[in-house]
C-alpha cells in the first residue's frame, strides 16, 4: 500500500528498529532518506521497460547519469501503435518533449577516450545520427583525472521517483533473467551479443529527491549550469512495478575524485568494509571485477574467524578482450587465489553463472554490482570492487537495511532467494528448501542444484601470474589517481621558459648547418657517392652482420645521454633489418638506455642529481615515488625532462628498476611505433617505390590527434585548476 509522506512518518515513527545502523552520514554515506516504496530490477528488460513507463508520466523534469548512453537502445519489443510512444530511446525522448512541453530532459554522459568508442554513438555535436529536440540537453563529462570516468547509472523523474544501479540506458544491455544462449532481440549494430545480467533499485519520497540532488550536483560540476529541483506532488512510479519494501531507510553512498581544493570522497569502500565486518553468517556478493586488496584484505580476516560468514561471490567467467584479459584478470585470479589459501574453514567459494547453448568463448556477462548482508543489508549499485570504484571514478550505490524490521529482513532474504534461483535456472521456493536442508549454508544449497543445465559453477583451475606481470597488470586498476598538479606546473614551467628564450641562435645555427651541407654536396664529389641506392645497400650490408643488432642497441644509450635524436636510429634501424625487426631492435635498444641512465642514477650522490635535474627534481619525486610504474609511463609520454634525466632521478629516488623498464615501454611505444612506418616508407621512396600516402596520412593524423588531445587536457586542467584555486583564496601559509 502506498502511503502519503505525512502518513510514511507517522507509520516509520511506530516501527520499531533496534538493529543498530551500518549507515553512518559523513562516514560511509552521504545521506540516508526514507522511500515510502522499494523495488529490484533484474536485468534489463525489466529496468528499461519500468523507465519506459515511469517517463510516460514526467512532467517537468528527467535526469539521466551514464557512463554511456546511445540513442539507438531499444527499450521494449512490444509492438508500437500508430502515434504511440516509440521503442527507440532516442525517439522515445524526443516524443516525450513534443508531448509535454514544459518538460526538461538532462543527459550527462562521461566524455571517453576513443578506446571505448567502438560500441558508443557519435554525439549528436558532430552532427551524426540522432538530433535531439532543443529542451534535451545532452552534455559530455571531462571533470575526472587521467584514467577516471564518470561511472554514476542514475535517472531521476520528477524528483519523485529515482533507479539507481549498474545499467546504462545503451546498447548491449538488454536481457531477460532467462539469459538464453542465443536471443535475436539480444543485438547490437546487428551482431549477437552474449547474454547480460545486471540490476537497478527504483526508490520513491526523500530518497529519490536526495537521488534528484545528487544528480544536479554532478550536472553543476561537469557543465557549471544549475538546474532547480522539482516542486509540488507527483507520482510517477511506474504501472506494473511491484514493491519489494515499503516505508524504509535507503542509504546513498559516493565515490568522488578529488577535484581542485575538494578532497576525495570515498565513501563507499568505507561502507564495503564496514558490510564485511558486519556479516555473521553469509556474504553474497556479485560483481564485474574483484580487484581491490584493500576489500580482499577485509575478507581474508573474515576468514580467519573459526565462526565468520560463508562468502559467495558471484563473477563472470571470461573478460572482454586481450587487455582486460591481461590486466583485470590476472589481478582478480590473484586475490581469489590469495583467499582460497586463506580459507582454512572452506566458508569462501567463487562461482560463474552457466547456461546452456552458449558459444565456445561465451559467458553469462555478469555486470550486476551487489552485496548483501545476512538478512539485514542490500546494496546495489555502480561501484564494482576494483581499485577504481574506490578512489577515481564517480559511483553511486544505494543500501536498504533491515534495522530489526522483520518484513524488510524477510525482502532482503526473498532478493537473495530470487538471485539464486535465477543463476541455477529453478524457483526461489526451490531454493529455500534447499537451504533449510543444507541448514542455511548457500554453498550447501548451490551444490544441491549442480547437475542442472543452467546452475552456479564453481571458478576453479586457476593460472598462477607471475609476480611482474601482476605488478604490470596494476596499471589498470590504480589507486588513486595521479599527481597531475605536479605535470600541469612543470608544463607551465616548461612552456613559459621555451616562450622567454629567444630562438634566433638556434634558427642562425641550424640555417648555417644547410647552407654549409648545400655547398658541400655541390662543390664534392659527394652526390655521386652517396645516393639513395648506395645507402640502402650500405645499410643492408651492416644489418646483415651477426653484431650489427647489438650495435644499434647499444647506440641508444650514449644518444640518450647527450641527447642524440633516437628517432634517427631507429629509421636507420628500420632501413637495416626491416620494419619488425628494426621496431624490436629499437624497443629494446631505448628499454636498455633507460636501465642502464637508471642504474647511473642510484650510483650518483643526491646533490649531483639536484644540479642536473634543477627545479624539475622535487616534482619528479613527488610523483615518481607515490605512483611508480604509472608515473613512468606518463613521464614517458609527456616528458618533463630529458630522457637520461627522468632515468637517473628514477634510479636516485630508488623507483623499482621494472617499473622503469616497463614504463618506458609502454610509454614510448607509440612514438617508436610511428617512426618504424615512416622508416618503412622512406626506404620505399629511396628504393624507387612510391610512398603509400595513405599509411603516412594515417600515422600523421593518429599523431596529430594524440598531440591536440594530449595538449587540450592539459589546458583543461589547468584552467579548472586555476579557477578552483582562485576561487578558494591564497592558501594558507
């Protein structure tokens, strides 16, 4: 039954709720507000059809956060009537303003790099695709650090009603809680995608204002625009959307980067923790990752305890492609493998959802973002349990709690009833007979069910990483996000030093050094001695001997320390021994400089390092000592220093000799990569060949892109660093 807000508080106030809260305001919170109404979504047709019906009653205001969003999601299979509300969102919400005209639709989107683009529309700014009406407004988030993205799954309507969880409004996320192994509806850019599972919270009253809220205060961060809540009685919950709770305390958790003089808010790693250390008998997690070793750390002592909880953590089985294969991956089998050994009193299992007719290197896609505690606390949310929920990326996670509330102790173990039956393809009432058979242990009651076709199996056999390709691995999951104030000074430094220093000698330098090899090329018989013929065989002549590679390896580091451009040795490279080999060649040769650079570094007295590091010293360690191999690979790709320099002030500050040799790697793969093209091309032109302009014009604008992308986040950075700090007042002395 629905109660009016007057009622909901005069019934809350006769409730009794002895339980003593896990949600602490400030500590692993930001606020707790009562819902006079609670539902589960699982999975996506669900969610997206509930959202179809709750924006058909909008009437001043929808607020969509997403990681990502794309016009072309189509929320409903149902056939659509001449003139009704259309099944695409984008034209659904284009319907929805002609329909309403005081209605206001604000989308913010997290502005991604390239490297997730494949599966992402084009923003409609480009002039591609959808074009929606004038009163949506559709903008792009670029508030975060390097590596963070803006994370938050939230829609608010009317301030009335909120859905809060893990599914973006986009593409290849529609499912059913069947999870068939192969369903036509279940496309994207009309390719088969693999069954998806995940969850949303809808939440009424104060909790879906304080939703309301929070989603203005991230439009005001990304766009500097403030939009005005919503006033007045309204009530938008969606026809056919059951209540799982009613009249309770929702909890709403952050995580926020920080962001200029605002320091980082991380409140829900604090709330995983204090969710750990509370459970008295099962933990029953699902998630996307399982990465963070502060959250593993917890549970490894839960473990520890003759009388601690069953654990049952719910995972996908495989990865999306290579990298996160080698990075998410590895770090995942680490931690699971460090808990099995910890798991003295076999209360920890690891399981994967399987369902049949899926394809060989298919999986259930487990994207879902839950925790549950006993039969006292549910949380669903954004955050996944990885390094970067916790510190970089914008999260929002919404918990219910029980507080010695019998029938919200009993919605919260009916979730968890139902979450089982759907992974072991039975009914929620098949599962609570099992688990009274198996006396309450879920693990007990997983294996009643483990010859079905569709069932929990659990994740076993597992790679044993080596310990460096783990280290590497971290890269992907950082704990925090870097010291960019230290890069954006340097910059400055660097670019108001180059604007200061008159550049006429250099110009008169180098005029000379062509007018002097003009004459000498013309007044000599040098012309005819060394055409391009002659040094292209001279070339293949040196790149056949055995010693020729370790030469050109070698060269790198004498060129490095009196600053010899390495580009033209790896083209001289590249003419020598070919395209792949000279590429490899030249990696290592810069790898082996920079150990070698490295290895002079510890040796020196800290004195000599200042003198030749200068100013640059200070930031270097700074950032060096507190992000190593990350900072490495950044210092790589936008240089503060010459390369010799940030080597010796890596081995002076005694940074791990791999983290210097891997950065480098990574970071001046790019550089390298493109020089070995061109070298390619250039022999081509010398032996007679005509140049492939398209792969030179490719290479150009990957570069050029690079460049104009790297230098326009530094000026973004700094202005909004300049900004805050300006608005903040001189600090403190």
């Amino acid at each position: 039954m629905y109660l009016g807000r007057g009622q909901r508080r005069e019934h809350a106030a006769a409730t009794p709720r002895d339980a003593e809260s896990l949600l602490r305001p400030g500590h692993n919170c930001w606020n707790v507000a009562p819902a006079d109404r609670v539902a589960f979504l699982v999975d996506a047709k669900d969610y997206f059809e509930a959202f179809h019906r709750a924006a058909l009653k909008a009437e001043r205001s929808i607020v969509i956060l997403a990681w990502d969003f794309n016009s072309r999601t189509r929320l409903h299979f149902d056939p659509v009537p001449k003139g009704g509300p259309p099944a695409e969102l984008g034209d659904f919400l284009n319907f929805l303003v002609r329909r309403r005209r005081g209605l206001h639709i604000h989308i913010l989107n997290w502005d991604y790099p390239m490297v997730f683009g494949t599966d992402r529309e084009f923003p409609p700014l480009l002039g591609f695709g959808w074009k929606p009406s004038h009163r949506i407004h559709l903008r792009y988030d670029d508030t975060h650090p390097l590596g963070g993205c803006q994370h938050q799954k939230v829609v608010v309507i009317d301030d009335a009603i909120a859905f809060s969880g893990g599914i973006d409004l986009t593409v290849r996320r529609w499912d059913t809680t069947e999870h068939v192994g192969c369903d036509d509806r279940r496309k994207a850019n009309d390719k088969l995608y693999p069954p998806f599972h995940d969850l949303m919270i809808a939440v009424d009253g104060e909790a879906a204002g304080q939703l309301g809220a929070l989603a203005r205060e991230r439009w005001l961060a990304a766009t500097g625009q403030k939009l005005a809540p919503v006033q007045g009685a309204h009530d938008p919950w969606p026809s056919g959307l059951d209540t799982d709770a009613a009249e309770v305390d929702v909890g709403i958790s952050r995580t926020m980067p920080p962001r200029g003089e605002a320091h980082a808010i991380r409140e829900i790693e604090r709330l995983y923790l204090d969710m750990i250390s509370a459970a008295r008998h099962t933990l029953y997690v699902e998630n996307q990752y399982f990465t963070a070793p502060r959250l593993a750390a917890a549970l490894e002592k839960r473990l520890a305890e003759p009388d601690g909880p069953e654990i049952v953590l719910v995972l996908r089985l495989l990865s999306h492609g290579w990298l996160e294969e080698a990075t998410m991956h590895v770090l995942r089998t680490r931690l699971i493998q460090r808990l099995q050994k910890a798991d003295r009193y076999s209360r920890f299992k690891v399981y994967y959802p399987h369902v049949p007719g899926l394809s060989e290197g298919c999986c259930v896609d487990v994207h879902s973002k839950l925790m549950i505690v006993d039969d006292r606390a549910l949380r669903i949310g954004s955050s996944n349990l990885c390094n970067r929920s916790m510190s970089i990326d914008s999260e929002c996670d919404v918990t219910m709690e029980a507080r010695g509330r019998p029938q919200v102790a009993g919605a919260i173990r009916a979730f968890r009833e139902r979450m089982l039956a759907e992974h072991l393809g039975t009914t929620p009432a098949r599962v609570r007979d099992a688990l009274a058979t198996a006396n309450g242990s879920v693990h007990g009651a997983i294996a009643s069910f483990s010859t079905g076709e569709r069932t929990l199996r659990e994740l076993t056999d597992l790679p044993d990483w080596p310990e460096a390709l783990v280290n590497v691995a971290s890269v992907a999951d950082p704990e925090e996000p870097i010291a960019l104030q230290a890069l954006l000074d340097e910059r400055e430094i660097v670019e108001e030093t180059a604007k200061s220093t008159p550049a006429w000698g250099k110009l008169a330098l180098l005029l000379l050094v062509i007018i002097s090899l003009t004459l000498l090329w013309r007044a000599t018989p040098l012309a005819t001695m060394i055409s391009p013929q002659h040094v292209i065989a001279w070339a293949k002549d040196f790149g056949a001997r055995w010693w020729a590679p370790l030469v050109v390896m070698a060269l790198y580091t004498p060129a490095c320390l009196v600053m010899f451009p390495r580009p033209l040795i790896t083209l001289a490279a590249v003419i020598a021994f070919g395209p792949w080999l000279g590429f490899v060649y030249s990696l290592v040769g810069i790898v082996a400089s920079s150990v070698v650079t490295y290895c002079i570094g510890r040796g020196m007295r800290r004195d000599t390092v200042r003198r030749l590091a200068g100013a640059k010293l200070d930031r270097m360690t700074e950032v060096l000592k507190k992000h190593g191999l990350l900072a490495m690979t950044l210092l790589r790709l936008v240089p503060l220093a010459p390369f010799a320099i940030e080597s010796i002030v890596a081995g002076a500050v005694h940074l791990k000799v791999w983290h210097v040799a891997v950065g480098t790697a990574i970071g001046l793969l790019p550089g390298t990569l493109a020089t070995t093209i061109f070298g390619d091309q250039i022999e081509t032109a010398l032996s007679g060949g005509s140049i492939n302009w398209w792969v030179v014009g490719g290479v150009l604008g990957v570069l050029g892109a690079g460049v104009w992308a790297v230098n326009r986040w530094f000026r973004k950075m700094a202005s909004r660093i300049s900004t805050t700090n300006a608005a903040a007042g001189p600090k403190p002395r």
